[in-house]
C-alpha cells in the first residue's frame, strides 16, 4: 500500500510540474505579444488568442485534470463542418433606461470564439444569461440589444429566437445554414437554470451536437448551461476567452515570472481573505489598498477615525500580517490617506499620516507618500496582479490612487499585468488604459475563486484535454 501510494504522489508531483511549466511558457509568450510592434499587436484577436492557447492545455498545482481542459481550437474544421455547437457565451452587458449598451466589452470578447465556429462552418446556437430575471420573461432582461451589436462584430446577420429551448428553437436550428449564428433568449428566463436542473439542462443541448464554454465569469456556478449540458454534449471544450482566463489566472501566478507582486484593494477584508491567504503562498509582495486597510490599522492600535472597518475581523488581520511575515513576504500598507468629513463627492478633505487620522473622518482614498511608496514597490516587478481599487475611485476627488496604480501598471513594458476582475476592470478602463494591461479578466466572483485555489464547477465539467 505504501509503495502504491508513494507512487502515485510521484506521478501526481510530475504532472504538477508540467502543467506549471506550460503555465509558464504560455504566459510568457503572452507577455512576448504584449510587446510586440502595434502592426502585429493589430491582428485579430481570435489569431492572437489561438496562438496563446495552441500549447497543451492546463496549468498550475491546483487540481491537474481540472485545468488541463480542451480547446475550441484542438477542433479542426473536420471537427465542426455542419455541426450544431451550443456556446454559453457571458452577454450579460449593461444598459440604459432605453435598453441601449452602455459597455460592449463582453460582446466583443465572444467574438474569437464565434468567428473560430462560424469561419469553419459550424451553425452556432449561442445562450447567455441578461440581469437577474426573478418572475420569468421580462422585456428589460431580453437579448434583443445583443443582436445587432453581434452582428455588427461578426460582419453578418444573427437570428435570433424568443426561447432558448422547445418547438421554436429545434425549428429555428434546422433552418440554420453553416456559418449562420443563432442567439437564444435569456437561459435565466427558466428557473430551472439557476437550478442545474438536469431535464432542463437535456433540453438546452437537444438540437447540438458539441458545447462550448465561454463564459468566464459564470464558470464558477454550476448551472444548467454551464454544467448540465455537459452530459449531453461530446466534445465539450473551453472557448477561447475561457481558456484566456485559465491560462492567465490560474497559469501566471502558479508559476509567475518573479519577482511577483499581488495589489489586492476594496472595501472588505472579509470579500479577500482566500485571496490573499492563497496569494501569500505564492508572491514576494503583496500590497493592500482601498478600505480594508483601516482593519489592519485598527488591529495594530492605530486611530482610524469614521473609516470602514470589520471588528470582527481584526484578529484576522494581525494573524494575516504575521503569516507574511514568517513567509518573508513583503506585507505593504499606505502610510498616508486622504480622508473627508463625509462619505460624498463634494467632502471636505485633507492628506494626513496614518498614524494621525482624526476622530470624524473617514480614509477614503491612499495619499501621496504612499502612491510614491507603492511604485517603488512595484519596481523589477516581473508579474502583477491587481484586484480591487486603491479608493473610492468613482468620486474625483478620491481616484487619484487607484489611477496612479493604473498607470504604473500600464507603464510597465516588462512585466505581465493581470487586472483580476471586478472594480478593477473600471478602474483601467475609466483611467483609459485597458489596451496596456497584458490581461482583463471578464469574471469578478470567478477571479477571486480561482485566484483561491477553488475548483470553477463550468470549468471541471469539460472534456480533459
């Protein structure tokens, strides 16, 4: 028995290895195209992305086989030539009081993916979920706004039909010439979705032959379009974005180019701790920003005023700091912080050291000396993730360091730069330089639990590569 199981730990270990190595080799051809002439940066984004991801699949010491996924791009034109290919997309973009897109950007993250399918004949059956629908059909949760915008991406006509399972849509998809797209309504228009309700799930996949996962950002919900169709649906693989997002995430700080540095912000400890207990095992600094930094503060003895802080939390704090410690991970904290009279745009303010916050006021931004502070911290650095803003960044007078971090990073020509999600994203695109990150990702709950070490349900459910 003991020999069996030393040997399988050895087999485990080399595949870890591997996969890490790959991880590695991906990521730093990633960084090659980030500095590559604008020429070629200019190529479509479905090559580029095709490229990253042609190397064998998977990376990092999570769970191997989870991460070690097929690919939309391991099927050949063979492969996908007049098959029905059901693809859970991530569509789920804001909108305005008249339904007009405000942000397009996951729309046009879809599109690699889509043109793959389309350009080598595949009739596409696209799902994706809109809002939070919580009584069925709603007029403002429709996919109708996706469609031209799709269409106008794909340089050709998207049909679309009013149900994403049933009579209309075998219909529909038997009307379907290769190339063709077909957009199916809202799939949370069913509760049974949400439900992973398995009759509902063989109904999703009754007109296709193959699923494609691209939808990043609900990977980590087992849902019926996410999970259920996989047991219906062979082959099912990653799309494109998807396989981004693992490659980045999962294989960029599995085997990060050192020195490795985590900004982690936001308002709550308690939304970050399997974040920064998972990233404490892996980087050589870690620098925290945004309110929760008033926890840790708080924890040392320090006055901190009106500013957010987790009472319950604190312990946890103290027990965070001493274990960089004893890691020698370098813990870094702001030393000076903009604080205001109140929580509001037009505040009184005044930059005062962390040690001197008076009674009444609340940090909600870092200060000067710390912006100093946190570049010179960042300087060397080979790899940088970010999650969570450094302050109340959608007031003025409260963004200047979550745009001085935005700006460093984008400034950074040597350097693999990961925006993890969430507020961050808005940061870099409100701060307008989401162009020089080498990587955004899509997904906000799905980040953090993948930067956890979690097993993502969407991503577990689909065929090894």
């Amino acid at each position: 028995m003991a020999s069996a199981i030393a040997a399988q730990t050895a087999v485990v270990a080399q595949a870890t290895q591997a996969t890490r190595a790959r991880g590695a080799q991906r990521v730093q051809a990633c960084a090659g195209f980030k500095a590559a002439p604008l020429a070629q940066k200019k190529q479509s984004l479905k090559a580029a992305v095709a490229q990253r991801v042609a190397a064998p699949q998977g990376a990092g010491s999570r769970v191997v086989a989870t991460m070690a996924k097929k690919s939309v791009g391991d099927l050949s034109k063979a492969d996908l030539e007049g098959k029905v290919v059901f693809v859970r997309a991530d569509l789920n973009v804001p909108l305005d009081g008249d339904l007009k897109i405000t942000d397009d950007t996951r729309i046009r993250a879809a599109v690699p993916t889509l043109k793959y399918l389309t350009d080598n004949g595949a009739k596409v059956l696209l799902t994706s979920h809109l809002g939070r629908p919580k009584k069925g059909p709603e007029d403002k949760f429709r996919l109708n706004p996706v469609q031209p915008r799709l269409s106008e991406l794909l340089g050709k006509a998207v049909k679309k039909v009013d149900d994403c399972i049933g009579d209309a849509v075998a219909k529909a998809t038997a009307e379907l010439k290769n190339g063709e797209v077909l957009l199916l309504e809202n799939v949370r228009f069913y509760p049974e979705e949400e439900k992973n309700d398995a009759e509902f799930a063989k109904k999703l996949a009754a007109n296709a032959d193959i699923y494609v996962n691209d939808a990043f950002g609900t990977a980590h919900r087992a849902h019926a379009s996410t999970e259920g169709v996989t047991k219906y649906l062979k082959p099912s693989v990653a799309g494109f974005l998807l396989q981004k997002e693992l490659d980045y995430l999962d294989g960029a700080v599995s085997a990060p180019k050192r020195p490795f540095v985590a900004i982690v912000g936001g308002s709550k400890v308690s939304s970050k701790i399997g974040v920064i207990e998972s990233l404490l095992e892996k980087c050589d600094k870690i620098i925290l920003g945004g309110g929760m930094i008033f926890t840790f503060y708080k924890a040392r003895g320090l006055n901190v005023g009106s500013s957010l802080v987790e009472e319950d939390k604190l312990a946890l704090a103290k027990e965070l700091e001493e274990k960089a410690k004893a890691k020698g991970v370098e813990f870094v904290l702001p030393t000076d912080v903009i604080v205001a009279d109140k929580f509001a745009p037009d505040a009184n303010t005044q930059t005062v050291e962390v040690t001197a916050i008076p009674d009444g006021w609340m940090g909600l931004d870092i200060g000067p000396k710390s912006i100093d502070l946190l570049k010179d911290t960042l300087k060397g650095a080979k790899t940088v993730i970010w999650n969570g803003p450094m302050g109340v960044f959608e007031f003025d007078a409260f963004s200047k360091g979550t745009f001085a971090i935005a700006d460093e990073l984008a400034g950074m020509q040597d350097c693999i730069t990961i925006i993890g999600g969430g507020d961050s994203v808005a940061a870099v695109e409100k701060a307008g330089v989401a162009e020089k990150m080498s990587h955004i990702s899509t997904g906000g709950g799905a980040s953090l639990e993948l930067l956890e070490g979690k097993v993502l349900p969407g991503v577990a459910a689909l065929n090894e590569a």
